[in-house]
C-alpha cells in the first residue's frame, strides 16, 4: 500500500521505482563525486535526493538535507547549515573544541539593519565564510543536499549584486574541494541552476560538480506508480485503462501521474460511467486548472530581461499550427526586441532555457510543448 502524495517529497515505501538512477548516482557519489540534478521541476529531484540520503545513512554515513527556499541571507543559510552540522557532531560525540567552535561562531553572526545592498555581518561576507569553514571537516563520511538552491540564489541577486551568489558559490567550491575525500554534495532546485548561472555569467563555480540527469519514469516505473495507486485505491482502473492514461500523459513524471489518479479517484463513481477517453479529456481540463501548476508560470519570473521572450514564444507554441523554423521564430521576437538586441543570440538563449526547465522539447524538427497537461494549462490561461 502507498500514499498518493502529490506535491511534497515521497519517502520510504511512497517512492516507486528509479533503481538505476539511485544505482547510478550513489556509484557517483560514493566515487566522492558532487551531482547537480540537472532536471526539469516536477521530475521528483527532491524525493530522488532524499532516497540518496536514505542510502547514505544505510551505508553508515552522516546525512543532511538543507531546503534553503525562503532563505532570504547568508546569516540564515549559516544559522541553518551550523544548526544542523551540529545534530550530525552531537551524533558522532564530537569533542567539546568543535562544539565551542560553533558555539564563537554563531555568537560572532548578528543581523544588522537591513540597507539597501542587503545584509550586513560583523564584518564582511569573506570573513563570515571564513569562520564558517572552521566547523570543517566532519568527524565520518557525509552526504549534504542542498534543494531549492537556485531560488535562494535569486533571494542573493534580487538586488541587482551579483557578488552576493558569486561569493556564496565560490565559498561552496573551495569547501567541496577541501573536503572531497569526506563529503559529498548533491545540488537541485525546481529552477534551473545551469540556467541561473549560465544567465550571470558564473558557471564557473561548478565546474567541478557532475551532471546528473533525471529524465521522465521509464515505462515500466511509471506503470508500476500507477498500477500500485490504483492496487491501493481498491482496484478502481483496469489494465487498458491504466496503459490509455500513461500514453495520454506522454512526459511520464511522477507528478502528473499522482495528480491524474488523485482526480480520477476522487470522480471514479462518474468517470466510471463514460469512456477512460472521455474521461481523460475532462480530468486533463481539471488538472489544467490546478494551483500547483502555476509555478510553471511564476517561475518564468527568474528569467529576468528574457522572460518576455520566453512568454511569446509559448504563446505562439500554444497554438494548433504554429510553425517551428528558427528564421520564423525569430523574427517573432525582432516584434518585441530592443533595437541592438542579438536577435540568434537572444533566441538560443531562451530556447536552451525553456528545454532545460521542461516547457518545450524539439524532435524532427517540431518544438511543441513537452507536456499536453502544461499546454493545456499555458493554452487556458493564456490563449483561450
């Protein structure tokens, strides 16, 4: 039996499937790699993280997970981290000369008045850090995901300082090198981090981290997902109907998988009485019109000077017949470009963007949208 939690991470018995992934990125990690999920949101990058940690305290390591969304400085991105390397020291009866190191720390870090470059420390961010290395290295092998990692960049940049999330990820640099052998790192975030950084020009400061891509269920998890769904909702699907609905989906991630069910479960009385086809129709209209897909809109927010750009052309990939030739799309965006724009330039820039975060893909020459339950969505509330 498994709960149907559409949303929030899965753990334990929840989480279906992705054994060669889990395979394939402990391998890496236990290589002493770092991993930088680079995937779309929704793809479970969170569960996948979390089932990594379960792994990693399975094989006797130390283990955190930092969901730094809503962070809004560095004092409470350090407050948050020392908070919970102590859980991990307190575990491993850490001597008192580390205890006492974290114990100046945090009484070293005040908040001052906020002014109009952001926070200030004691005194300056460089040496904030610095301080914040001497609770290194960990007493035992260690595992740290940090989730949301590219919006709480954004909470450094909003300003229009750049520094602020150059400094922070050159700190996490040179700490992941110091401490290769002894701690691995995994980094994801519902924002594309590639993107964050690619767009202000610091890609640098992972340039020693692996990719590690998480793509769609394959066939057979995403059949497992939703024969186990519907195995604990009493049987409420047959096999062809189970089959039609994954087919309908086409971009097979576990969220709309689990928001298909929940709204056919809660209906399975009507839907019962028309064709799974109808049914389908009508239950993709009311996923379209959930709240949880917003984000797919507001996220759009983070592409800053781009985010015009990115919204016309998913306006324009919304309908029937639109064209997909680059010489057409581009002159789309010459409508609503600054005269001494770069027009290739400006149109490589979004589509790689928009194909990272998971909005359009291009095979065979057609860009159109990576999922029929996000066009619907963009179509209604955009288009219609």
């Amino acid at each position: 039996m498994i709960r149907n939690l559409v949303g929030p991470p899965v753990l334990g018995m929840d989480f279906i499937g992705r054994k060669k992934e889990l395979n394939a990125a402990w391998n890496a990690l236990a290589a002493t790699n770092s991993l930088l999920l680079s995937s779309p949101r929704r793809v479970g990058k969170s569960s996948f993280a979390r089932k990594l940690i379960e792994k990693a305290k399975e094989e006797e390591w130390s283990a955190i997970y930092l969901d730094v969304q809503g962070i809004k400085n560095e004092t409470e991105f350090g407050g948050y981290l020392l908070t919970e390397l102590q859980k991990i020291k307190n575990e491993a009866s850490h001597t008192e000369s580390i205890k006492n190191k974290i114990g100046k720390l945090f009484h070293s870090v005040k908040k001052v008045e906020f002014m109009d470059f952001g926070v200030e420390f004691d005194k300056s961010p460089q040496l904030f850090y610095a301080k914040l290395d001497e609770t290194f290295p960990l007493p035992k092998r260690t595992l740290i995901v940090i989730d949301e990692l590219a919006i709480y960049l954004q909470q450094l940049v909003k300003d229009g300082d750049i520094s602020r999330a150059e400094t922070f990820m050159n700190w996490l640099r040179n700490v992941r090198q110091k401490e290769v052998q002894n701690i691995s790192w995994i980094f994801c975030s519902s924002v594309s981090i590639n993107n964050f950084l690619s767009q202000h020009g610091i890609s640098y400061t992972i340039n020693d981290i692996s990719s590690f891509h998480l793509g769609e269920m394959s066939e057979a998890d995403a059949l497992l997902l939703l024969e186990q769904l519907n195995h604990s909702n009493g049987q409420i699907m047959d096999d062809h109907q189970i089959r039609y609905v994954l087919a309908r989906i086409q971009w097979k991630l576990p969220f709309f998988i689990q928001l298909f069910f929940k709204t056919y479960s809660i209906n399975s009385d009507e839907y019962k009485k028309i064709s799974i086809e109808e049914a389908t129709d009508l239950i993709f209209k009311d996923m379209a019109n959930e709240h949880q897909l917003y984000t797919w809109s507001e996220r759009l927010s983070g592409y800053g000077k781009d985010e015009k750009i990115a919204r016309l052309l998913l306006n324009y990939f919304c309908l029937p017949k639109h064209k997909s030739d680059r010489k057409h799309l581009e002159s789309l965006i010459a409508t609503i470009a600054l005269p001494d724009d770069d027009i290739a330039e400006r149109y490589s820039t979004v589509k790689q963007m928009l194909e990272s975060d998971g909005y359009i893909v291009q095979e065979e020459g057609k860009i159109y949208f990576r999922s029929p339950i996000i066009r619907e969505f963009w179509f209604n509330k955009y288009i219609r």
